[in-house]
C-alpha cells in the first residue's frame, strides 16, 4: 500500500532555530518524493522534489531509501517560513497520481 | 499569467441535492486532476484527466461522483445526491503534461447540511 506518514501535526520553534519536518513514506517500488507547502491564505504549492536536488527557499530534502524518508530540513527558520506542509510521493512512471500525508503546520515565533 | 481557478469558492447545499464544481485549468495544460481534502487530512486524489478522457477514476468514492472535460479544458466534478460525508475542500490542479509539477486552484469549499 501506498502511504505517506508525518508523525507531527504542529512544530514550533523560535526564528533563527534548526527545523526538520519528518515524513516516512512506504510504496512498492521507486517513489517520486515531494514537499508541497500552503502559506496562510494562498493555495497549495509546490516545495520541492526530491530528482531536482534542489535547495529551495533555503529547505533541503534528501531521500533515505534504507529509511523510507524524505524528511524536510532548514538550518536557520524565518517567521515567513510558517506554513502547512505537505510531504506526497508518486510513482515513477505514468502520471503523476499524488499521495499526501497529513501535514504539519510549521510555527516560527519571533 | 493566471493560475488555475475554481468555482464557487464556497458552496452550502443541503443533503440529496446535486452540486457541480468547475475547475479551469491554467492554459495549455493537457493534465488536469482533482482531489478532496477533509478536514485535519492532506489532499486525496480523485480523478485525472489526459486531454478530454479520464485516464485514471480509481480515487472516485462512488458512482455519485462523476467529472467531465469536454473539450479538453474547462472541468465540472459532479456530485448527486450529496451526503453529509462530501463535506470537503475539493481542489483542481492542472499540468502542462502527465509528470510535470501540478499547479493547484484555490479550491471549492463544499458543506452539505
């Protein structure tokens, strides 16, 4: 079965503090892992994905095929960074049918 | 440019009445996918569409849930005789092709009293 697990539904921390938002997935195969975030008031929105190995907006995610994770991290947390956070993964091949986790919302208190 | 957008943003009906949802894609996009959100849960995926045909229903709950793209645009989710349970967000996200990155609507807020 197909399932994304995020264990925290609220991560608080102070600005400036090290952040990682956890997510276990569990697929058959070779997933495709992504982080989607939504911002107070705006819709939901793409992070990052885990074959662009990019850093984006300053939050990395490596894949841990020995773990099954693909948690979400950032050295130095900003106010703005306060969000949903959705991890989701997807095969990879055909399209791209979207599985989400439940989400945890990120507090960055000043 | 515009993104994807939904229609209503919000809708109250009350139960055993028929809803319909509207989603229009960001232009030129082929892909386009909808999903429903319950309360406290992440997006659940419901139906896909490649051009005008679903390619993939396998998320729809029911037979009460149908959804259309007639010319390969514009998409209507429908919904008949609501049940309290269809109480969600429905979000629309379209893509200019099968893998690309979804780009998501704001969503339709759907309460069945």
């Amino acid at each position: 079965a197909q399932r994304v697990t995020q264990p925290e539904k609220l991560l608080s921390v102070f600005k400036g503090a090290p952040v990682e938002l956890k997510c276990n997935y569990s697929y058959s195969g070779s997933p495709e892992l992504f982080w989607y975030v939504q911002y107070s008031r705006q819709r939901l929105q793409l992070l990052l994905r885990h074959i662009s190995r990019e850093s984006i907006k300053g939050f990395t995610a490596d894949l841990n095929k020995g773990e099954t994770s693909f948690h979400l991290k950032k050295p130095f947390a900003q106010e703005e960074d306060s969000a949903m956070y959705y991890c989701a993964l997807s095969g990879n091949t055909g399209f791209q049918k979207l599985v989400f986790g439940t989400g945890t919302r990120l507090l960055v208190s000043p | 440019g515009a993104g994807v957008s939904q229609t209503p943003s919000n809708k109250v009906t009350e139960k055993g009445k028929y809803v319909e949802l509207r989603c229009d894609p960001i232009s030129g996009h082929t892909a386009l996918y909808w999903y429903r959100q319950s309360l406290g849960q992440g997006p659940e995926f419901l139906i896909y569409f490649q051009g005008t045909g679903a390619a993939d229903d396998s998320g729809l709950p029911n037979d009460r849930f149908f959804a259309v793209r007639p010319e390969g645009s514009v998409s209507t989710l429908k919904i008949q005789r609501t049940e309290r349970g269809d109480s969600a967000v429905y979000l629309c996200a379209s893509s200019t092709n099968s893998r690309g990155e979804q780009f998501f609507g704001p969503g339709t807020r759907l309460t069945v009293l």
